[in-house]
C-alpha cells in the first residue's frame, strides 16, 4: 500500500485494504473514500437520541415503535426509527402519530437527562478539538483540521474512535458526515443513518449534488421552490446553469445562497460560540384554558421544565419571554428584559406573572409557552430587592432539586403543581 491509506475499518480505526478484513480485528466494516485522509470538517447527529436514551434505560422496549411527546394536542417531540416507519416524524401532532402507529410506546420527554447524556458526548467532541459547533444537544459540527499530528491518527480515524467510544460509554449510535466544509458534512451525515458514516469529497460532491431537487437544499421551503419552478429551475443542476446576478437579481440573498451550496461552496467556520439563543418550554392544552387561576398553574410547571433545563446547560437568561396563541390560533408573545440573568423556576415564574395576568381577560388560549434568552453562565442566586422572600425561595428550590436528583422528580411537587397535575388526572379519568 502506498501513499496515504483511503480505508480504514469501522471497528477498530485500523488502516486497510479496500475490501479485504481487517488485518488488525478482522472486521470486514470498512470506510472507504479516496480521500478520507484528507477531509476534516464533520457533522456528528445522534440518532434518534431522545428515544435511544429511553430504549437504553428501559430494555423492555427496545424493539418497540418509541414516541417522545404527550398530551392528545401535544406535538411528537422524537420517534425512534421502528416509529418512524409507521410514519411518525417530530413535530407530527399526537393525535396523529396515536392513529398512524396505535402501539407505540409514548414517553414524556425527560430534558434534564437527555441534556445530561449530550454534554457527556459534547466533552468526548472536545477530547478530539476545540472548534466544536453545537447545533442542539444531540449535534454538532467538529473542525479536525491540524490534530493529526496531536492524536496521531487522521481525522478520519478519530471521527470513528467517537462513534465507538460514544456507543459504549453513552449506549446510542451517531452517525458521522465527513466533508471539506459545513454544508457538505451535515448532507453526508443524513445520507447513511442510523450509526452511519458518509463522506463527500472534491471529487465526488458536484455529481452527487447535480440531479438533486432544489429542495434538498435546507433553507429551499416548498414557497421557495415554486418561485424557483416559475423560472424553469427545478433541480440544482438547474441552478449552476444560472450565474450569480440573476439568482440575486431574481432571489435576493437566498438567490445567492443557493447559487453558492449548488457548487457545493460553503465558507462558513466551525464557530464554538454559535451557541443556543434561547431556553423554552411550552404545552397545549387538552382543552382551551381562559381561567387565570388555571394558566397560573400550567405557568409555574412551564417554568419548573424551563429551570431543569436551563441548570442542565448551565446557563441563566435576562430575557423571559411568554407565548401564548389563542383558539382562533393568534399567536402572542411578550418579553421582559431583567437587570441580571435568572435561572430559577421561581425567579422566571416571578418575572412572567404580570404579562401572563394582563393578557388573561377572559380569553381562551391553546397553548402557553415560557421561556429565558439573552443566555450566560449563572452569576448566583442574588434575589429581588423589591422582593425580600426570592433568596428564601431560591434556597428552598435548590434544596429541592438535590431531593429531585436522588430521589427523582416528583419526590417534591409544589402546590402549584400538584394542583394542576389533580385537574388534568380526573379530566383525564372516565365518567362512570
């Protein structure tokens, strides 16, 4: 063999001979590409992580169609891949993932665990380089470029000591994309899923892209296309028969955008300050809710899911935001900027209190929804002046939580949410 290797076995790292077994473990998985020594900017997606982290814990149905969400008009936060092949897909509304596959496991989401499980993967990212990009808690962009020399091993080769290590340590799979840039990485890692490993290079990204619809381009929305089909460009081949100044002329900055991804050229960095702007959570109602008392309560729980899960990340926001949208579906939302960032279910429901009473005057909402932006690491808990029971309170919450972790979340429930948790179990029961 020589020059640089352009196969190395998925098992072990090991460099090799193109369908031959490895001469290192025998395993016969081998990544082949002609220029997988080269390539190092990559794109690692857990797959299916919400419910691969339930199918870890709970062996019992690990074969079973699994469906993150809850609620009758919730929405379907993840679906494991047996369910997604009865057609269930995020953001599908419960009730019609219940009708497309009735068997289904469903699992209310756990945040505080999964956000757990993503840091943990997020620290094997930084073991291989410091220019990690996190997309969400379950991906990431990596820039391995110039660690060769530090690991002593290819990119490549990290890149498949990560999946490993993250399948024995963590117990799920990711699938890894490898490219020479953002654009192409992120394609490649959808391309072979689920624990798949693609790659797309020089010399292979223009031909594989050409007969593409444009669609397949994220960012191209079905308006897009048919403004794009209006002037006779329907794939991307289509697009590179274009030159700059019309697709700008005729699109704007998308036109542009696009003119550029359909000759694969993207020279975006892999930034590790491209991090979340924000920290939510929201519900729909069963039923239409006008009662302040009642969105109070459903408020404070928002809050308690909003505070797990900003402790998780560890991060605290100066900004809360309150969403609501109304039966006729008006959606309305209101910000509050806050003299230091806040991270406590207490302080968040404090300082959303007032807007949500001002905006209940009788009217029916669907969906409520609380949330933090503006987001930095936690200063302390330094209370509210005007409010001399806030650092009682926060003192009593971060009790609490240690209680939480021990014991599991519902060893301490507040009355707020022990009420409301009462209403929706005897809503819930039947009539006899």
């Amino acid at each position: 063999m020589s020059g640089k290797t352009q196969t190395y076995c998925r098992d072990c790292a090991h460099p090799g001979l193109r369908d031959q077994p490895c001469s290192h473990c025998g395993g016969r998985n081998g990544l082949f590409h002609p220029e997988l020594s080269e390539l190092s900017i990559a794109h690692v997606d857990c797959d299916a992580f919400y419910a691969s982290i339930e199918k870890r814990d709970n062996p019992d149905i690990a074969h079973k169609p699994v469906v993150i969400g809850g609620g009758v008009r919730g929405v379907v936060s993840a679906a494991c891949y047996v369910a997604r092949m009865y057609g269930v897909r995020s953001a599908m509304p419960m009730f019609k993932a219940r009708k497309a596959c009735p068997e289904a496991v469903v699992i209310k989401p756990n945040m505080q665990k999964y956000a757990k499980e993503g840091r943990r993967i997020k620290d094997m990212m930084l073991d291989l380089t410091p220019l990690v990009e996190p997309l969400s808690i379950d991906e990431a962009f990596l820039d391995l470029t110039g660690t060769s020399r530090l690991h002593g091993q290819t990119p490549a080769q990290s890149l498949i000591g990560l999946q490993n290590r993250i399948h024995k340590d963590i117990g799920v799979t990711v699938s890894v994309g490898l490219s020479y840039n953002k654009f192409l990485a992120k394609t490649a890692s959808d391309l072979d899923k689920p624990s798949g490993f693609a790659v797309l290079g020089q010399s292979d990204a223009q031909d594989f892209l050409k007969d593409k619809p444009v669609g397949f381009i994220f960012g191209v929305g079905p308006s897009f296309a048919r403004s794009l089909t209006k002037v006779g460009i329907k794939t991307i081949a289509d697009v590179r028969r274009r030159d700059d100044n019309f697709m700008m002329k005729n699109f704007g900055d998308a036109g542009l955008r696009l003119a550029r991804l359909a000759r694969a050229e993207d020279l975006r960095n892999v930034s590790p300050d491209n991090e979340r702007k924000s920290i939510s959570a929201e519900t729909t109602f069963n039923d239409d809710i006008s009662d302040p008392e009642a969105l109070m309560d459903r408020l404070w729980m928002l809050c308690v899911k909003t505070a797990d899960r900003s402790k998780a990340t560890e991060l605290a926001g100066r900004v809360v935001t309150l969403k609501l949208k109304t039966r006729q579906f008006e959606t309305i939302t209101r910000r509050r900027t806050l003299s230091q960032p806040i991270q406590l279910a207490d302080a968040i429901y404090h300082a959303l209190e007032p807007l949500l009473i001002k905006e209940a005057n009788g009217r029916k909402f669907r969906l409520l929804g609380a949330g933090i932006a503006d987001l930095s690491p936690p200063v302390g808990d330094s209370g509210n002046l005007l409010d001399p029971g806030s650092v009682k309170r926060g003192l009593a919450e971060r009790a609490s939580d240690t209680a939480r972790a021990k014991f599991g979340k519902d060893a301490i429930v507040k009355g707020r949410e022990f009420r409301a948790r009462r209403k929706s179990d005897l809503k819930s029961k039947p009539k006899s």
